[in-house]
C-alpha cells in the first residue's frame, strides 16, 4: 500500500527530529519540543485514517515518538545520575525511518545521550578525588569551594544509592507479584484440568450407558416385529382354514 501524504509528513518530521536531538542543542532551544508535540498530533490522525498504515509500522512510529518524547522529559531533569538513569529506560526505534539509514537513528541518538550523560557523571565524580579516595572527615583542611565539592558528591552519590535500593525494592515486588501470579493461575489450570477430567470421565459413562440402552431398544424391537409376524401367519392360517371348512360344509348351490 501506497503511504498517504500525512504519513510521509510524517516521516519528514519524525527525521528532522531525530536529527535535532543528535546535535548538541542549547537549554533554550524549543523547536524539538514543538516538533514532537505535532508528531503526537499526526500520529493521532494516522491511526484514525482508513487507509492507515500496517500495525507493526504503526507501533514502530509510536515507539519513535515515544523515545523522542521521553528523551526530551530526560533532558529536563536536574542532576546527571537521573538522566543516566531516566536514558536506561529508554527504548529506541528498530528499523530505520528513511532509506538513507543504515542504523535506527534514534539507536544513534540513544547511544550519544547515554555517553553524554556517562562523561558528566564522570567528571562530577572525578571532580572531587579527595572525597573519592579518603573520608570526608580527612579533607577538613582543603578550601571551602573543595569541600563543597565533596558534600555535593557525597549527596550524588547517596541519591544514586538511594535510587538502587529502590530499584532493586521495586523488582523484588515485582518478583513476588510475578511468583504470586504464576502460582495463582497454575491453581486455576489444576482445577480447569481436573474439571475437564472428571467432564470427560461423566461423558464416557454416558456414552457407555447410552450404547446399552440404544442395544436394548434395538433387541426390543426386534422381539415386537417377531411375534407381530407369528401373530400375522396364525390370522392367516386360520382364515385360510376356516374358508376351507366353510366352502365343505355349505356346498355350492346348483
């Protein structure tokens, strides 16, 4: 199927797009962000066409979107452990949006944002080596801007810690949630399995029933037509009999 005008705007959009967000934009810069929005607002009407392309394309512009949208909320995070942790979570495109691309373009763009946000984290931690390598009690004697370096490292590095724990709380409910549900529905399967047993077993019975009752009925109405018929050849032979006798008795009139 031929692609529409609207898709093929899209598919303009959605390159320039991925193009903006591979470059190093200043804070001020909004055109991404208005871009993004009106690829929202096509990728809605795209859906809502009757010739709308296939669903696997569909979801591949979503997730596109999707990504250039969760990069942007990334971008507008304050410190660089949360945008290196809000970038892991991000989930690029899988094919590439214009024949031009050897690569996904958003994979490209995923890449460069993760080494980005990976060169700041090191240069914060770098920044304070003091604090790195000996307690914060042994650097008492180094100017106020170093250590407020140092308080500010420590403070980084107990939010990251802080977010690992909460993560890792996080996937053991999840882990748990998931174990109590596979439990649940292995429950369910038992007791579908037995009742589908104990199903066929009554169906068999009924079978079996029905098969003597259908040999019975079948025997019956043999014996019916057997005696119907020995009735039938008595009646016969009597009527036969009696014409015989008659015809002797009373002779023919002359």
């Amino acid at each position: 199927m031929a692609a529409t005008r609207l898709e093929l705007n899209l598919m303009r959009l959605l390159s320039r797009c991925e193009a903006l967000a591979a470059e190093r934009r200043d804070p001020e810069e909004w055109r991404l962000e208005k871009y993004v929005a009106a690829l929202e607002d096509m990728l809605r009407e795209l859906k809502k066409q009757a010739s709308k392309p296939a669903p696997e394309l569909l979801n591949e512009y979503s997730r596109k979107v999707d990504f250039l949208k969760g990069l942007l909320e990334a971008e507008k995070l304050s410190s660089s452990t949360e945008k290196a942790l809000a970038n892991q979570f991000l989930a690029p495109g899988r094919t590439p949006t214009t024949t031009k691309e050897r690569t996904p373009a958003t994979k490209t763009v995923h890449l460069q944002t993760k080494a980005r946000c990976t060169g700041k984290m090191r240069s914060e931690l770098l920044g304070t080596v003091c604090f790195v390598f000996f307690p914060l009690r042994f650097c008492r004697g180094l100017a106020p801007d170093e250590k407020q370096s140092a308080v500010e490292l420590d403070a980084v590095l107990q939010h990251h810690q802080d977010m690992q724990e909460k993560l890792a709380e996080e996937m053991l409910s999840l882990a748990r949630s998931l174990k109590n549900n596979t439990l649940a529905a292995q429950n369910v399967i038992k007791q579908d399995n037995q009742t589908l047993s104990h199903s066929l077993r009554m169906a068999d019975q009924n079978f079996e029933k029905l098969k003597d009752e259908s040999d019975r009925l079948e025997q019956h109405a043999k014996k019916s037509v057997n005696w119907l018929l020995w009735i039938m050849l008595i009646v016969v032979c009597f009527i036969f009999i009696s014409m015989i006798l008659f015809i002797r008795i009373f002779p023919k009139l002359k």
